[in-house]
C-alpha cells in the first residue's frame, strides 16, 4: 500500500525506477546482469594483457623521444632494453672478482633474448665491473630475474645488481602486475568492514559488494576491449586506480540508495513501491554525481600525456558501470531479498514517517550539527576558509617535477642499488645515454656537435640504417637528475643547428623532460576545462547559478588545502623527493570531480527540502538526513583510496594518500560546516536567478511528503 490512497500521476523518472523494481521486471533485471556477466566473462580477467608500461609509451606522438624511439627501430630487427649488471668491491676487485664476472659474461649471452654481450668493463678507481646486456622486450623481465640468479652468487664481499632501463621497467612491472590482485582485496576488505559497521547487518553488506565487483568485472572487459581495438593506452597505475575508483563510488552511490530505500521502506508497506520511490528521489543525484566525474575524467583525453589521455576513458568506464550497476542490479537485488535483509535493524511501515520531522530524532548528531550551523553561519564559513586558506600555503613546497629511478619506490629494489653502485664508479650516465638520431650525410656534423655539449661525458661509435646515423652519448650526471635534463636541453639546440641533419635527442633523460614539459602543458589547458564543465552540470542539476558557483569554490579550496597539506607531509612525513609531473592533475581530476560529488548528495536534497520548507529550514533538514550517509560515503571513499598507501609505489602512494585526505576533508569540513554556512547566510539567493529564489513557501508549518515530488 502506498502512504496515500490517492496520488498525483506519476513522472516518466517514477515510471522508469518502477520498472527497475518492479514486481517482475526486477527478475528480468537480474537477468540482464547475468547475461553480461556470461558475456563478457572470459575478458574481465585479460586487462593486463593489454597494458604498456614503458615510459616511452605514454608520451604523444609528437615528442621527440617519441620519434626517436619509432626511428630507432630503423637499426635493430628487435626492440631491446639495455641490462647493466654492475660489480662491486670496496677494497677492490680481485682476480677471482674477474673470473666471476667474465664466466657470468659468457652466461648472460645464454639468457632468453640476450644480444650482443659487452664487458665486463672495469672502472677507472679499479672498485668495479660492469657487463652491458642488450635484452628483447618480450623476454627482458625473465631474464632480469634469471641475470639476478646468476650474478649474485659470487665470492665473499663482491656486490652485484642489475639495473639500467631493463632492470629498473622489470621491477616496475613485477610491482604492477601485483597491483589490481592486491587492490581488489584491500579494497574489497575495507569496503565489507565499513558496511558492517555502518549498516549493523551481517547481511545487508553483501548486496553492495556483489553489485560493485559486477561493476568493476564489466568495467574492466570495456576498457580491455578499448585497449585492444580502440588504441587506448592503459597501464598499471589507471588500471589500479580503476579498481579502487569502482570499489569506492560504487559504495558510495550504494550507500545514498540504500539510505533513501530505508527511509521509504518506513513510508510504504511495498518494498518494491518504496524502492521506486528511493530510486525516483535519489537517482538524480547519484547521476549527476557520475556524469560529474565521468565528463571531468573524459576531459583527460585532451592531455598530450598518452598515459594522462588513457586514465580518462579507463576511469571513466569504471564510473558509468558503477552507476549502472548501482540504478538498476543494486535496486533489483534489494528488492529481491527483501526487509530482512536489514536485519536485525529492519524498517517498518510506520505512518509518523510521513511528516519530514520525524526522521530529526534519528539523526541527532546530524540534527545538532546543522542547528550549530544556523546559530553562526557567517562566523563559521570565516573560519573554516581561513584554516582551508592556512593549509593550502604548503603548496609552495610540493616539487611536482618528477622523481628520480630511485625516488620512484618506496623501498630499493636491485635495479635502484645498482644505479647507485654504477654512479660511484662510471660516468653517472652510463646505461643510460642520451640516443642522437639524424641524417647520415652530417654524420661528421652531429658527432662534433654532441661531443661539443657541455654535460657529455663520451660518445660512442656511430651505427648507421637507411640513411640515418645514431649516436649513443653518457651523460656525466645521472640520467634521472635535472643537471641530465639540462644537459639534454643543451644536446638538442647543438643538434637542432646542425645544417640539414633534422636530429633529434632521446633516451631515457629525454624521455623524462618531455614528460615534464607534456605535464606542464596539460596542467594550465585541462584544469580550466574540467571547471567549465563540471560547473554547467551543476546548474543544469540545480537550476540556478549562485549554488554551483558556492559548490566549485569551496571544492577547489578544499583541493588547494589538500594539496598544500599533502606537499607537506610528502616531504616531512613520508620523506620522498617529490611527486610525479603528472600528479598534480589527475590529484585535481579525482579530489574536485569527488569533492563535488557529496557537495551534489548534499545540496540536491536540500534544493528539494526548499521547495517545502524554505532554503534556510531545507538546510537544515537537507544537512540532518544526508550528514550520516554521506559521511559514511567519504569514509568509504577515503579508506578505499588509503589502501594505495601499501603500494611500494611512490606515484600511487601520493595519489591514494591525496585522494583520502582530500576526501575526508570535503566531507567533514566543506560538506558539512563551509558550504550549508555559507547557504544559510545567503539564504535564497542561493538558487538566483531560479524560480526557488523569489518563492518561499507560505507557511512553515510542517506538511505531508509529497509522494512523487
């Protein structure tokens, strides 16, 4: 039975969220989910197939690294990556140190993919070897692995690693391909601990959780199809952050539902009528939501970053599959199992339920937060912006312009050892040269030029292939430093002059600044476009102008402070060196499109409580009904993100640890004291130049819900 025995006609919205729930439908529903589950089964588990985690991948085409890694091809039949194993000694390498390292020479040109060997090559201080071994790439992982086996069981006292760009992209990889088993767990661990907690059913939690693994299972067959036929870059950092983005907003649009479906369940003796009415009132905030961060993520695709470009479509697939499954399996699964799936906590039908005040009591905490709000608005949004204001001077120290090899981990795997061992005792560069490629008729020309480069330690011989000529030049400084990048800034103007060569520089350092430079450029082009259109969907979801402008700059204050926050503790708590280029972006991408996402639970339900009781008392309801959810929601949010802080990376450390402050700090701070303040002080004038702006209700004596609203 319905609250009422008489309704108005019901909104096409209402038809459609009927159906969804309906008494038959939501079998047919649960079918379709099955059907795309069988389907699209036997790809959910072949998104690592498809990633690319090489540097030189990421880049747009037209980088010049870029070019000069497609022009290298040109002078080898294989793609290589160049395996540096490096001896040491401190006292000095002995005899027996040479035997050991001239039988793994021999070895090594055994290994699966193994080139043309070189060494073992002494240092000039007499304290270390090295041994140059050109890897295939489709076998250069194994075989790091078994170059390891073999070069450390030498005599007492002898050292050895194996780095270079082969042994540092070999553990690289091995971290990544570990990532989306590790994530799935965390997350999905912490996700099922917080429902218990927050619903109190031992029950109720598993309906959430199937529907956000369908979720994730669906999102990662659409973008594996993309990677494989639509030329869409995807690595092991989008993929990760696919996992924990599903697992999080999928939990949270649960949430919102789940609380709404509550509510109406003490509203009508239907299950399935009270869930059309919990879909019907809470789905156009969980789609704004989504089509928020969706249209924000797929902003990314104007990046000339190819791995800033990829997490768009990758992240955004993740966020409409879990607005799908959480519309339509969600609602249905619920409908299906029914009231006892609240249990022990099941809701009643209880007539009281229909007047709005009486669910004031069952949020007292909430209830006394938004009286708190209304005594001192002006008071508490001054404070709350100075203290936002405070943390966001940290960001002068964050140093957002990349990380060394050895600042890219947590810890030091072998590959970071043994660029510090070759440091000591080569020319810093080394295993790492900057790759000079150009027209074979100024071969002369280009050697003078780069060995006339400040920054060069030596140049090897020149090797030529269809017209062109490469050379191979050592950097004196290590190739991840800035002094390198200077140096490669330094190699490109003496190149570039060179009459009729058309030269270009790349290499590991080159490949570095381009990232840097693409970052850069992506920062000041993207960022103002996400804006734009995360604003326009505000208003179109408000109709009006005055709250969205409130929403986006309280969001990008919170982002500021976040960040400001975070540069600090990056460099004074967890002690790292910097961050990525890219990560002030996708930090900003994630902490505004979410940020805003509980700005829109919020003040779509208080737009909807204005309509009843006026904008200031609708505040006031709107903060007390919504205040437990959608805090529960950051939480969620936030812990799921937080589980990338055990990564061993230091790119998704950063990127996980942001994300969960700025998170928790939308939802505790704006959504909760700056915003509803800031509302309350204008009052109505915050939904100008909208019809609600002139019409205040006539009385403010309490009515009776509307049923379709």
């Amino acid at each position: 039975m319905s609250r009422q025995s008489t309704a108005p006609p019901r909104a096409w919205a209402h038809r459609v969220a009927g159906l969804i729930a309906g008494r038959r439908t939501k079998w047919a529903v649960l079918a379709l989910w099955i059907v795309l589950l069988v389907a699209l089964g036997p790809l959910m588990g072949r998104l690592g197939d498809v990633e690319e985690n090489d540097a030189a991948s990421w880049l747009p085409e037209g980088a010049e690294s870029t070019q000069v890694v497609e022009l290298e091809e040109q002078f080898r039949t294989d793609e290589t990556a160049l395996a540096v194993v490096i001896y040491e000694r401190a006292g000095g390498i002995t005899a027996e140190d040479r035997a050991k390292a001239a039988s793994d020479a021999a070895a090594l040109q055994n290994l699966p993919g193994a080139q043309k060997v070189q060494g073992p090559i002494p240092s000039e201080d007499g304290k270390a070897l090295q041994t140059l071994v050109p890897l295939t790439d489709e076998d250069f992982v194994k075989a790091v692995d078994e170059a390891r086996d073999l070069v450390q069981r030498g005599p007492p006292g002898l050292s050895a690693h194996v780095t270079g760009p082969a042994g540092g992209a070999a553990d690289q990889i091995k971290v990544f391909d570990t990532i989306d088993g590790f994530l799935l767990m965390a997350a999905g661990s912490v996700v099922i601990v917080l429902l218990l907690i927050i619903y109190r059913s031992p029950m109720l939690w598993f309906v959430p959780v199937l529907s956000a693994l369908f979720a994730l299972g669906l999102a990662q067959a659409f973008v594996y199809l993309l990677a494989k036929y639509g030329d869409l870059t995807v690595n092991g950092q989008s993929a990760g952050i696919l996992t924990v983005l599903v697992f999080g907003v999928a939990t949270d649009y649960a949430l919102l539902l789940v609380a709404r479906y509550r509510e109406e369940l003490h509203r009508h003796e239907d299950r399935h009528e009270a869930m059309a009415y919990a879909l019907h009132r809470a789905a156009p905030a969980i789609i704004a939501s989504a089509a928020t961060v969706a249209a924000g993520l797929l902003c990314l695709t104007l990046a000339e970053m190819n791995s800033t470009a990829g997490m768009g479509p990758v992240a955004a697939a993740g966020i409409l599959t879990a607005l799908a499954a959480m519309t339509t399996l969600l609602p249905a699964l619920l409908v299906i199992c029914g009231r006892w799936l609240f249990w022990p906590l099941i809701p009643r039908y209880d007539a009281k339920y229909l007047r709005p005040e009486a669910y004031d009591a069952e949020h007292g905490i909430w209830s006394r937060v938004a009286a708190f709000v209304s005594r001192r608005p002006r008071a508490l949004w001054a404070a709350t912006m100075l203290g936002l204001v405070v943390l966001s001077l940290g960001l002068g120290s964050l140093k957002a312009d990349g990380l060394t090899e050895a600042g890219m981990f947590t810890g030091r795997p072998d590959s970071v050892k043994g660029m510090e061992a070759v440091a000591r005792h080569y020319p810093a560069g080394s295993g790492s040269p900057a790759v000079v490629i150009g027209s074979a008729s100024a071969s002369d020309e280009i050697a003078a030029a780069v060995r006339g480069t400040p920054g060069v330690a030596e140049v090897g011989p020149p090797a030529t292939a269809d017209g062109l000529v490469k050379y191979e030049a050592t950097l004196k400084d290590p190739a991840d430093s800035a002094a390198a990048r200077t140096t490669v800034d330094r190699l490109r103007d003496a190149v570039h002059d060179v009459p009729s060569a058309d030269a270009k520089v790349g290499g590991t350092t080159a490949t570095n600044l381009d990232v840097e430079r693409a970052s850069e450029r992506d920062n000041l082009v993207i960022i103002p476009i996400v804006l734009g259109v995360v604003f326009l969907i505000l208003v179109a979801l408000l109709r009006a102008l005055v709250a969205p402008l409130l929403m986006m700059g309280t969001v990008v204050l919170s982002f500021l402070a976040s960040l400001g926050a975070c540069a600090l503790i990056f460099e004074h708590g967890f002690g790292f060196e910097g961050a990525d280029p890219g990560f002030p972006l996708l930090a900003f991408i994630f902490l505004v499109a979410l940020g805003v996402d509980y700005n829109i639970f919020l003040m779509h339900r208080v737009r909807e409580e204005s309509q009843v009781l006026g904008t200031r008392r609708g505040i006031q309801r709107g903060l007390t009904v919504t205040g437990g959810v959608i805090t529960s929601a950051g939480l969620v949010l936030a812990a799921t993100f937080a589980s990338m802080v055990t990564l061993p990376l230091v790119f998704m450390v950063e990127m996980g640890f942001a994300v969960a402050f700025g998170v928790l700090l939308d939802t505790f701070v704006v959504r909760s004291l700056l915003l509803p303040a800031l509302s309350h002080d204008l009052g109505s004038r915050i939904w100008a130049p909208g019809r609600l702006a002139k019409e205040e209700p006539a009385s403010d004596q309490p009515k009776v819900l509307d049923p379709v609203g």
